[in-house]
C-alpha cells in the first residue's frame, strides 16, 4: 500500500473542468440520498458517478493500481470501491470472528444498524479503485473496523459552537434538529478507523514487507494487522507477486551498483545512482512499489555487511 497524495483543488485545465462537472454529479446525487433516507426511503445510488470516478483515478492518480494492494490493473470490472461502506457496515465479532453488522445511534436516540455511509457514497476521499481480492470475496466488502473505545456515527448532534468549528465538513440535517452529517476528515477525527487509508495515512508507519513478499505489521501496530486482515494482503498469491517485484528490483538496483563501481565511482555515490535506477518504484509506476523498496533496502544492507566482512 503506498500513500497518495491527492487534492483535486491544484486540478488545471480540460482535468479541472472534468473534476468540476462529476463534482456537480455528485453534489446533486448527495442531496437525493439525504433527502430520500431522511423521508424514510430507500436509497437508491447511482453507481455509473462512482465508475466514472474509478476510471479517472486509476489514470491520473493511483497508476492503474489497486489503491490497497498496488496490483495492476485491478482485477475486476466493478466499480469504485467506498472506505466507509455505503449501504451496510459490519464489523468483526470478538467471539466469533466473523462479520455481524454495526450498532449505531439514530436521530431519535435508539440503537439500531447502522444503515451505511450513505451521504458519502458520491465523495471523493470515501472513493479508492479497489481489487476484487481487496474488496470482495473474503476482502473487504462492508467491513470498517474501529478501536474498542469508539463507536460508529450516524447523524451526530454538534451544538453550534462544534458546527461552526466544521464548518465546510458539516451538512446540516433538514429533518433532524441539530443533526449533521459529516466528511471523511471530520469522521476520522470521531471513528479513529482501524484500516488504513492511502488518501490520509502514511502505510509504511504500519506496514513492512520482507524478503519473499511477506508482510507485517510494524511494531504490532494494530492499524497493520486489522489492514492486512481486511484487505487480504498476506493472500499467498499475492506475496509471490510480490516477490517477483522484489525481484525485479533487485536486480535493476544489483545491475546499476555493480556498473557504477566498475567505472571507479564512490561508494556512496554508487548507491545513490543504483537507488536512483529505481524510478519507477519510487513514483509508484511500477506494481507493488512500497513491497519492493522495501526489499531494497534489506538489499542494501546485505551487500554493505559483506563489503565489511571482506575488507575485515
């Protein structure tokens, strides 16, 4: 998984007023779903925004990749896949292990299932193209996990002091007195969410990848090890593919150090120019980017362990 940094405000020219026009698309189909669930109706969603959506981020942003595994063209014909599920959440049962659906409080201050992240359906930042190993099957699907501590929102009640501090990430329930329904940015700060995000975390904090394609959490991070769960990413299939990058790394960064030092340059210059012989990883062009810079730097490691063990 490799973060991304994205803010379609710095968008210019033809890919601005693209942004623009499926923005007003999905401003206007936000409103539907509101308005539709707060009259009691079902929520009827408009999956070809979301698509299109998909397609234009896998080309401009995510470089053909699954957004959370970085396989290549990812491997199903669907559509974008939502971070915080729309029509139904669930979460995992501590006794059982398996999925149950979410507890939240309503408007009218009952518990009852969470209904989905509905009024998110159409935003952006709840948006990522997903793998079909990621998203589906024993993936992801509805599940978005918390800490113990935290629990689901709905619609929360903010006093005027809290949505006036919000401001822009607040929608102010028309049915619901002192209701609101909040961004992605604001729910973080209330969810804690306890997978990762690449819009807003930084992956390599919580997760590592080591020789042959494995993956671990870094430092036990409980972050990591609910991602990896969720979005299947020690699937063995995966961890060869992995590997085979790793590989291909490898031997691109082997190749370049090798000829540096050949033509006499510096050590440490050889190291800078065989790094820099990996571009590609770097930019994320290349599939499992972060798993095979990664396996490089234990590369690295390797060969200045038995340049110090020859020279002793």
């Amino acid at each position: 998984m490799k973060h991304v940094e994205f803010d379609p405000s710095t968008l210019t020219g033809t890919q601005a007023e693209w942004w623009q026009k499926w923005q007003k698309r999905a401003d206007e189909a936000t409103v539907e779903a509101i308005d539709a669930w707060e009259r009691g109706d079902k929520v009827t969603f408009k999956d070809a925004i979301w698509g299109e959506l998909k397609q234009w981020l896998l080309d401009n942003v995510f470089h053909g990749k699954c957004a959370y595994c970085e396989t290549l063209a990812p491997r199903f014909p669907g559509h974008a896949e939502h971070f915080r599920p729309k029509g139904r959440v669930d979460v995992r049962d501590p006794v059982t292990g398996r999925s149950v659906p979410a507890s939240v409080e309503w408007p009218d201050g009952t518990q009852a299932t969470h209904p989905g992240y509905f009024w998110l359906a159409y935003h952006w930042k709840n948006l990522l193209p997903a793998c079909q190993d990621c998203n589906s099957g024993r993936g992801k699907q509805n599940q978005f996990p918390l800490p113990p501590a935290k629990h689901h929102a709905l619609v929360p009640k903010l006093t005027a002091a809290e949505a006036a501090k919000l401001a822009a990430r607040a929608r102010k329930s028309v049915k619901f007195q002192q209701r609101y329904y909040l961004d992605p940015d604001a729910l973080d700060l209330l969810e804690s969410p306890q997978i990762l995000n690449p819009y807003v975390d930084d992956p390599r904090r919580h997760l590592r990848f080591g020789e042959g394609g494995i993956v671990a959490a870094v430092d036990a991070s409980e972050r990591g090890q609910e991602s990896i769960r969720v979005y299947q990413l020690d699937e063995d299939g995966l961890r060869v593919d992995r590997q085979k990058q790793q590989e291909k790394a490898a031997l691109i960064y082997r190749s370049k150090l090798g000829a540096t030092l050949i033509l006499g340059g510096p050590p440490a210059a050889a190291f800078e120019a065989a790094f820099g012989a990996l571009a590609d990883f770097q930019n994320g062009n290349e599939e499992y980017s972060i798993a095979a810079l990664d396996y490089i730097e234990i590369v690295k490691k390797q060969i200045q362990a038995a340049a110090q063990g020859g020279r002793g």
